[in-house]
C-alpha cells in the first residue's frame, strides 16, 4: 500500500474538518469526510426548522474545502448573503443544498450531487439521514437541548457538561460505517468537542465502528477552548473525553507546541473567555506528535472583514505533511519495513 492508496476518513465538522481536507487534498484523493448532522443555529438550523431536512452547513464546508481553491463554483457556494428579506445570513451553499435535498429525496444524496458538481477530490458523507438533536447534562444537573444552545450558551459557560446524548437516538448511514471499516487512517479533531466531534459518536454503531476499526485513529488537539463547552480544559481533558465515548483506541495524538500570540490571547480571554489549551500530555498509551501546527496571520474576508476566529488557528498544509507522515509509516508497517 502507498501513501495515495491508504483510505483516510475523517469524522467531524465544522472549520476543523475543513482546515484537514484542505491540506490533505493536496496529497490524495483517497479521502472520505463523514460529518456531523446535529447543527441547530444560523443558517443551518433556520433551513432545518422551515424546510424538515438535516443541516446541510457542516457538509457544505467539507464540500468547499475539497473543491478546486479557484473555481467560480467553489465561491459560489461559500457566498452569505449581507441583506434581502428572508436571506440575511444564508449561504447560498445551504440554500443550494436544501434544494437539492428537496429535489432527490435526501441530504445523502444531494451531497453525493453536490460533490459531482463541484468536482470534489474524495467524498462526503454524513454521519446520519435520521433527525436528531443534541442534548447537554451538565456537573450541576441542567439539561439543555439543541446544538446552537450548547455551542452559545445562555447559562453560566464555565459549567462542565457531564454527559451528552441524542434525542431520539440516530441510525448511522451505512456508507459511512463502511468508509470507517475500510479506513488506514481515521482522523478525528480540530473542532468543538462536544458539537463538532462526539455527536458523530453518538449515533447508533459509529464508536464501535471506530474502535474495531483496523485503522490507526488520530486526534488533533484544539488550539482554544471553548467557553460554554471546554472551559478550563487541558489537553489531557479532550483526549478523556474523546476516549470516553469512542474507547481507549487513540494510536496518535498531534498538538501544537508554537507559542501562542500574547495580544491575540488577550483579546480572545476578553471577547469569549477562550484561554490557549495547556499541553499536559505524556503520550502513554499513543504516539504524541508535537510541533508548529500553528496558521501564520489573520483570514480576511473579500469586504476586509477580520475575523476573530481566524487569529488562531491551524494550517492546513502543516497539518497535512504532519499527517502524512504518519501514513507513511502505516504504509511501511503494512509492508512490514
């Protein structure tokens, strides 16, 4: 098996997922994205509530972040409309996709059309046709339903959250459970832990599928925590928590070690109460990887439009030829070198 030939698949969504496939494009084809289908704010969830379909934001990021870097298509589909009665706020993407669900029969399906449109290297999958909701108990008994309360809370964020469930439980989609069994490499992280990553999970036969898998799992460690999720969490805290619900099988585990920009810290503690995450591991029981994982410089939009979630965050290409030397070496030990 060569590198290029290695199946990977990585489960998660959000800007995590889409910071991955947009580095590891580059180097393979052979990539699979099974996302997270429990989105309930913005856009998302508005096109969720009105039209009954899943939420298609999630998939739509995977979708762009695997398309060519210059199509027309590509900005298309990641443009939001600023104004119009009933469209502030949307994605044209999301709008795309909805009616696309509505037009096939299904969001699987108008994701497999999508991917066809935009001529995407892999696929995307996602992680459930069933509609589902997540529901957050937390350290002092509150329970909250809804993925956009839980990533924006009205509580007191510092609350750690105890559990988290689906409501009603959720079937797996069967290509995703079959790319997961067939996968070299499976990559969970960077993302919201419990928004982004565990609600994959959480559906019916998803953790068991990860932890009989014959692939390698890998995890990227989160940057930041999260105000209302990972408040006050260490590096340690996101992998027990990882392993909480998809066993003990993590075989890597990457984690930046750049310093992370004092001033920029500061505004992120003031803004969010977000605090860099501390890197407390001892790679025990898996491969620790460290190293400048971190992204050079703030994203700006076309209007100039800083954006605050853009000052810290990964590089894709460093990620990448991180991850991609770890694909040789599985490679090897499948030749037995």
């Amino acid at each position: 098996m060569t590198s290029k030939e290695a199946k990977i698949v990585v489960i998660g969504g959000g800007t995590g997922t889409y910071t991955v496939l947009r580095g590891l494009k580059k180097y393979t084809s052979n990539l699979t994205a099974i996302v997270t289908m429990m989105d309930s704010g913005g856009s998302s969830g508005r096109l969720r509530d009105e039209f009954g379909i899943l939420p298609p934001g999630d998939v739509r990021q995977a979708l762009i972040a695997l398309s060519n870097e210059s199509s027309l298509l590509r900005a298309l589909f990641d443009y939001r409309y600023s104004k119009g009665e009933g469209l502030e706020g949307h994605s044209l993407g999301n709008l795309f996709l909805t009616a696309l669900a509505e037009t096939t029969g299904g969001m699987d399906k108008a994701v497999e059309e999508a991917g066809t449109i935009l001529n995407i290297k892999g696929r995307v999958l996602p992680i459930t046709n069933d509609n589902s909701t997540l529901v957050a108990t937390y350290e002092n008994g509150l329970v909250v339903e809804g993925e956009g309360k839980i990533d924006e809370p009205e509580h007191n964020g510092e609350l750690r959250i105890k559990t988290i469930s689906l409501k009603p439980a959720a079937r797996a989609y069967p290509k995703s459970l079959e790319a997961i069994e067939q996968a070299d490499l499976i990559i969970m992280g960077p993302g919201d832990l419990y928004t982004s990553l565990i609600p994959n999970l959480l559906v019916e036969g998803v953790a068991e599928a990860v932890e009989k898998s014959k692939a390698k799992k890998l995890y990227i460690i989160n940057l930041m925590t999260k105000f209302g999720q990972t408040h006050g969490f260490k590096a340690s805290n996101f992998v027990t928590e990882i392993e909480k619900y998809a066993g003990k099988c993590l075989d890597y585990v990457l984690i930046n070690d750049k310093t992370l920009p004092e001033e920029i810290i500061k505004r992120y503690y003031e803004k969010d109460k977000e605090t860099p995450v501390v890197d407390d591991l001892n790679g025990d029981s898996y491969k620790l990887v460290r190293n400048d994982f971190l992204a050079e410089g703030p994203i700006k939009r076309k209007s100039g439009d800083l954006l605050k979630r853009s000052l810290i965050r990964h590089d894709s290409d460093k990620l990448a030829k991180a991850i991609m030397e770890i694909v040789e070496e599985i490679c090897a030990e499948s030749l037995g070198m």
